[in-house]
C-alpha cells in the first residue's frame, strides 16, 4: 500500500520429538501466529528418522551441502553438549543430540544452514544400516576393541 505499511511476516520452524526424527518447516502470512501454524505444520509432514549412537550423538563425521552452505558435524564423547551455532543448534536440540561439534562454513543465511544441516542428517548411516547393505554381520563391520589394543 502507499506509504508502505502492509507487513509480511516469515517463520522458520524446526520441528521434532528429541528421539532421533527432526524436520523443518516455513510460512509466511500477515501476521505472526499463522506464518508460524503454517511452519509447523510443514515441519511435522517433513519429518526424518536419523540414526544416533547411545541416543546421544552420530555415529561418524558428516558434511552437508545446500547453495552456498556447507556444514561439517562431528561426533564428539560424552558431556561435550551441543557445540554449534544458530540455527544448527535448534535442529540438534530438536533431534534428540547431546553431544555434537558442528561448524557452518560458506553461507550465513538461516534456511540454507538448516538445509545443509538436514541433507547431511540424511546421510548418517548406523553400523547395522552398513551391515545390511553390505550383506555382512554388525561386529564385521565395527572394529573390534582388542585390534585397537593390539595397534596401539
């Protein structure tokens, strides 16, 4: 309108049950409560199921690209907490991860870094999903406690 008074509102939603399923979602509207309905409810339709270690962190490093964004999360040891900036902090959270250092590299812009962080989740693969591709058992696949004794 003249003047420039008519106000669009956008919302970035992160949506997810701390058990290992996180999604994300946005809307925009005229006001504030329906941008973010809109957001929600996109969120809880996209919703994934990532594979986590103990229930509290990732079973190996990833990276996940989108546009510009690059992210790299690591495992970390227990008590670590969530190492992590912005909006890759909110994912964690919603997921169900204790223990992650992440670093955002490239773009700074909220919807590609939750994006980036989304399509390296995707990637995650627990040591019985790699098992099962492979068409062996899950102790050949992990290595086992006394080779790592023996080597160092």
């Amino acid at each position: 309108v003249k003047g420039g008074k008519r106000f669009g509102f956008a919302a970035l939603v992160v949506d997810g049950d701390q058990k290992g399923r996180v999604g994300f979602g946005k809307g925009k509207a005229k006001e504030v409560p329906e941008a973010v309905r809109k957001a929600t409810e996109q969120a809880k339709r996209s919703l994934i199921r990532v594979p986590l270690r103990d229930g509290r962190t990732l079973h190996h490093d990833i990276e996940g690209r989108h546009g510009a964004g690059k992210v790299v999360m690591r495992t970390a040891v227990a008590g670590t907490g969530i190492i992590a900036g912005g909006p890759m902090r909110a994912v964690f959270e919603m997921l169900g991860l204790q223990d992650v250092v992440a670093k955002s590299i490239g773009s700074q812009n909220p919807y590609n870094m939750i994006r980036a962080t989304i399509d390296g989740l995707k990637q995650e693969a627990s040591p019985r999903q790699v098992a099962q591709r492979r068409g062996k058992k899950v102790a050949d696949i992990l290595p086992r406690a006394e080779a790592a004794s023996d080597a160092a």
